[in-house]
C-alpha cells in the first residue's frame, strides 16, 4: 500500500465522518439533543479539515507523481532517434585557408 492510496483513503475517511456527524445532527435532532452541541460542531468541522487536508497532499503527492513519471528530454537537444552523423566533410571545413595554388587564376 503506497503513501497516496493511503492518504485518498483517510481523506474519504474524514469526509465520511463529517458527512455522519452533519446526518446525526440534523437529521436526529431529538438524540443529538443529549450530546453538546459545541462538540459535535467542533467535531464535524474537524472531521471536513482533516479531510479537505488529506486530500489536498493526496492531489499534491500525484501532481508530483505525474510530472516525474512524464518523459522530457533537455531543451535544445536533437531528437533522439535523429541520424547522428558526424563524419568529417572537407566541404563544409571553414577553418583552413585556401592554398595560394587554389587562389591563382
């Protein structure tokens, strides 16, 4: 089981348990009524808090996932299946001079 399975699980978790406490409290006012009221609103919001947290690093951790599992090759560099032929070509050698035999008409 990795990290990121682990977190979507707790965050479906804690958004699960808010949802139950809303449910318990406004759906059965006359049994919620023995509990406090404060309780249960503080219990409810942390149970959204946690998992709006769990779910935030869970799309963070596959955002991350995603960008260093996706092929990238360094910018202003050839292809490479491109034919990488550097053989050495006398036409295109620029840095020799030309023989005064080759000057003279």
């Amino acid at each position: 089981m990795n990290v990121r399975l682990l977190r979507l699980s707790g965050a479906i978790f804690f958004l699960l348990c808010g949802v139950g406490l809303l449910v318990f409290r406004y759906g059965l006012p006359e049994v919620a009524a023995r509990f406090d009221p404060l309780r249960l609103a503080l219990g409810t919001g942390l149970a959204f808090l946690l998992a709006g947290w769990n779910f935030a690093k869970w799309y963070a951790s596959l955002v991350w996932y995603r960008q260093r599992t996706t092929p990238r090759r360094p910018p202003l560099q050839p292809q490479p299946t491109s034919d990488d032929d550097r053989r050495y070509h006398p036409e295109f050698d620029f840095h020799k001079l030309p023989d005064a035999k080759e000057r003279a008409p």
